[in-house]
C-alpha cells in the first residue's frame, strides 16, 4: 500500500501544485513543501487536500491539518498512509 499511496500523492502534488512529474518524483522524506515551494501558498493546500481526500479515499478533518504535515513530504506521505491504513481497517 505504501508505494500506492506514495505514487498517488506525487501524482497529486504534481497536478494541483502544477509542478514537473521529474521533479516530483525527486522529492525524497526530507523534501521541504509548504514555506519551500513557491507553488504550495495556502491556497493551493485546500486544493492539496480535497484532491488527497478523493484519490485516496479519506476524509481529513480539519483539526488534522497543521504546518507540521506539511512541513515535508515526508510528513505529508506518512499522513496519507496513516490515514488510508485506518480507513482500511473500519
């Protein structure tokens, strides 16, 4: 499931944020995202998420949101993991 997800949200990343699909597929854990890409502003992040909630069959509550999970893709990978991991389990 990990390299499900993982190919997912790059594909993602890549479509919202409009980025280059080499350069996303560059991207390793310690990738800085919002505050280091010019193209992740707080308007993109509401974009970010909805596409995350859809592809990926989850839902993100708001409280869940915070700069931490976006702090890198890394944290933001791990996120989306922990949140398909329990959607599969109800």
């Amino acid at each position: 499931m990990t390299d499900h997800t993982d190919a997912k949200l790059r594909a993602i990343l890549a479509e919202v944020l409009g980025l280059d699909a080499d350069r996303v597929a560059g991207f390793d854990a310690d990738t800085g995202l919002f505050g280091d890409l010019p193209e992740l502003d707080s308007m993109a992040v509401a974009g970010l998420l909805t596409e995350m909630e859809d592809r990926l069959g989850i839902v993100i509550d708001d409280d869940e949101v915070d700069g931490e999970m976006l702090e890198t893709y890394g944290a933001l990978l791990a996120f989306a993991e922990a949140k398909v991991a329990a959607g599969a389990e109800s």
